[in-house]
C-alpha cells in the first residue's frame, strides 16, 4: 500500500503473484479487490502439483523461468529470501542497480543472507 502511496493517483494497482499456492491467489484477490493480481494459472497449477512427473516437468521448469523473467520486469518486488527463486531475481537485480534494497521487502522475519 505504501508503494502506492508513492504513485499517481488513479494508477491501476496491479501486483504479479508468483506462488506454488492456488488457495493464495484465490485468498489475495477477495482481501483485496481494489487490486488486480496478475498470475499464471497453468504454472500455479503445475507447481502445485507434487508429483515428481510433475513438478520436474518440462512444463513446471518454463513456468518457473517465466516467473524469474517477470519478477525482473516489476518495479517493487515483495518475496522471502529464503526461497531460491527470489534470491536469484535479488541477485539478478542488484548486478542491474546500484541500489536494489530501495525495490526489494523481504517477507522474511529477520532474514540474513549468509
């Protein structure tokens, strides 16, 4: 919300959900309905799915690179830092800016990358 606090006013409120959990994204569009969440459903879906065939598909690995490319794309990314995913888009990130902490909130309770 402070985020957005920053931006125009009337700017869309539009926040790229990138989860392995379908029950989030059904749970974050009825908290907020002034926002509108963009996700890829086949890839939640896929993710979801803990199979081995599954989860190790070819399907599962390009849902996961098309998360990591539009995670880079976003202006402000709010993720934990323990997972890999976002660690990587944080690395990525800062070889791109100087200052990537000003984009990056980590969920994380007291969180050190060590």
């Amino acid at each position: 919300e402070r985020y957005y606090d920053n931006k125009k006013k009337g700017v869309e409120k539009r926040v790229y959900l990138a989860t392995d959990e379908p029950a989030v994204v059904t749970e974050l569009r009825s908290k907020y309905p002034d926002y509108t969440f963009l996700t890829d459903n086949a890839t939640v879906t896929a993710a979801s799915d803990v199979s081995f065939a599954s989860r190790y598909s070819a399907d599962s690995h390009v849902g996961i690179i098309t998360d990591i490319q539009l995670l880079l794309s976003c202006e402000f990314v709010v993720c934990t830092l323990s997972s890999n995913i976002c660690r990587l888009v944080y690395e990525v990130q800062s070889s791109r800016m100087w200052n990537v902490s000003d984009t990056f909130h980590s969920a994380d309770i007291a969180y050190n990358y060590q």
